[in-house]
C-alpha cells in the first residue's frame, strides 16, 4: 500500500510571483530552450547540452555520463524533452553522483531545484518527498516529480527546466552535491578544530624539547647506561664439598 503524499503549505517565493512585465528580462533571466524552436542540429545539441547542465549540475558533467541512446532517440522526436529529462535523472551516472552521496532531505532539495526549477518550500516539503523516497524508490520519485502537474504548467513536454524568476546569484541548481555537512560527516571530514590543532602542536613541540634537552634526574639520561647492562644469564660453577679444604681456610698464629 503506498502512502499518500504528506500536506505542507507552500511558502512564497520568487517563482510564485507573477511577472509584471517585460522590464523584468535581463541578463539574470533564463534562457528557455524548446523542443519547438529546434531546426538545426547546432539548436538540437544545444538544447540536449542545456539539459545536462541542468540536472547533472555543470559539477558533475562527464564524457562518462552522457546518455547516448537517449540522444538519439530526442534528435529522432522519437521521445519529448520530458522523457529525456527522466532518464538522464533515473540514469545510473546520476544515481552514483548526486543519490548515493546524499541522505533523502537533501536529494529532495536538490531534485526540486533541477527537476521543478525550484527550492523546496521548507522542511516538511522535504519530509513528504523524502518518505516518498522511503516508500517507492528514487525511480518512483522522479516520476512524480516528471509527472505532476506542477512540471506539467511550466514546462510541458518539450522544454528543458530552467530556474523559475532567478533574481540574483548563481543558478541554484549548480549545487555541489558531495560537500554537504552530512556527507562530510559521514567520510569524516569535518571543520577544521583549531583549538585541538594547537593542543596537540605544542604538545609535539613539548615532546621534542624534552628529548633534545633532558632535565636532571630523566628517565632519558640513564638510557644509554641501561643499554650497556648485561643481562644475560652468567654461567655458574658447582664446587662439592669433599672439594674444600676446611682446615686450609682456618687462620692460625703464627
């Protein structure tokens, strides 16, 4: 039985506001590549080009993960950018990548910003989808997400996500997804505790200055006459007593 999808309450946001008007364009606007307005094959591998970038992040762009039966397949219209952005997601690059070094919450996160164009509202948005994960899978998940009507009304079939009404800073879907804090702390790399690092700096110093200069009456100084010790066995000789001569060891006057 599949649980249904926890309620949250959107939270306003940039995407959620309407434009007012052409003033609005500038350099921080997104391009929009379509399916429609594709007739070369310049145009075609600029949009598929545009695709990765979008979900694979320019971070994680390799020859390796390129999906080249389903580029075919987009430059032969045999499938829609949709379905091109549902596989490159469900690809197995993409799960090695961004899913495996990620808990749910943050691959929600991070889902949401490359698939839907957008943060996630807070945290209990993130706490529904991530029990999505739990319940059917990433593969499940990315089809909801592909699926659902949100996607539906901002991108359609034929084009490729974007970030909705960016407004300053960087395109927010080129997040690192290997330096999050919980991956960090799960590979043990932390912050930096500078104040161990000095404890155990002058510590090391401490211990080098002992060996270099010893006090009077160190352990180190009687080191050297230790050595010269031997302590093998020494070998004994057994004497009997018919072998002494009592009367010889007596002293006598003279």
């Amino acid at each position: 039985m599949t649980l249904p999808l926890l309620a949250y309450r959107p939270t306003t946001q940039n995407h959620r506001v309407r434009d007012f008007g052409r003033a609005e364009m500038n350099e921080d606007s997104p391009r929009i590549y379509r399916l429609e307005d594709v007739s070369t094959p310049d145009e075609m591998d600029a949009l598929i080009w545009a695709a990765y970038r979008q979900i694979f992040s320019e971070h994680v762009i390799l020859q390796a993960c390129r999906q080249v039966t389903l580029e075919s397949q987009l430059k032969n219209r045999a499938i829609t950018v949709r379905d091109f952005i549902r596989g490159l997601a469900q690809s197995d690059p993409f799960y090695r990548l961004v899913v495996e070094p990620n808990n749910n919450y943050r691959l929600v996160d991070i889902c949401l910003r490359r698939i839907l164009g957008r943060a996630a509202y807070n945290k209990e948005e993130e706490i529904a989808w991530s029990i999505r994960i739990a319940t059917q899978g990433f593969r499940g998940f990315v089809n909801e997400l592909v699926d659902s009507d949100e996607y539906t009304e901002n991108f359609g079939d034929n084009v490729v996500p974007y970030q909705r009404r960016r407004m300053q800073g960087r395109p927010f879907n080129l997040v690192t997804p290997r330096y999050d804090g919980n991956y960090r702390a799960k590979e043990g790399i932390g912050f930096i505790d500078w104040n161990y690092v000095l404890i155990r700096f002058y510590q090391q110093q401490s211990q080098t200055r002992r060996q270099v200069f010893p006090k009077a009456g160190d352990p180190a100084l009687y080191r050297s006459l230790a050595k010269q010790l031997d302590t093998r066995p020494q070998p004994t000789t057994t004497v009997r007593v018919q072998e002494l001569d009592f009367l010889a060891k007596v002293p006598r006057r003279r």
